[in-house]
C-alpha cells in the first residue's frame, strides 16, 4: 500500500520574524491578493495594519505607509499609473 502523503504546508501558514500577521483574522497580503490591490496600496495596507514593537516602531510603520500614500499620490498626479 503506497504511503499517505501529507498535505504540503502553505507559504501562507508560515511568517517570518514573528507573528503580527498571523494574529489577525486575515492576512493583509491575503486580503490584497483577494481584491486585487496594487503595489502602493498594498504596502499601505500591510504597513497601517502592523502592530509590530513599541510606540517608536509603530510610528515608524505608520510613516513609512504615508510614504507611500505621498508617492502613490505624486504617480496618480503624474499619469505615471
């Protein structure tokens, strides 16, 4: 009889470097994959939804998604998407 094979682990089920991903209901890359969201809006959502460290981290997160917001703004001004 030939050996049951296990089923092949997600990459999905996994994160590296902690699990503030994995605690929440969905994953941000989950969700923007489901709705198709573009580079910039992605970054934004995965950076906005972080609850990663302490305060100073946390606002480093939150600058780093209105960087993002900022050049995601000046690529629509400019027809550039």
């Amino acid at each position: 009889m030939p050996a049951k094979k296990l089923p092949e682990k997600s990459a999905f089920d996994v994160q590296v470097g902690g699990d503030h991903y994995k605690t929440m209901a969905i994953q941000p890359v989950e969700f923007a994959l489901a709705n198709k969201l573009d580079f910039f809006q992605k970054d934004i959502l995965k950076y906005t939804t972080r609850r990663k460290g302490d305060k100073a981290k946390r606002l480093e997160d939150l600058n780093k998604a209105k960087h993002y917001l900022d050049m995601y703004i000046e690529a629509v001004t400019k027809d550039q998407i």
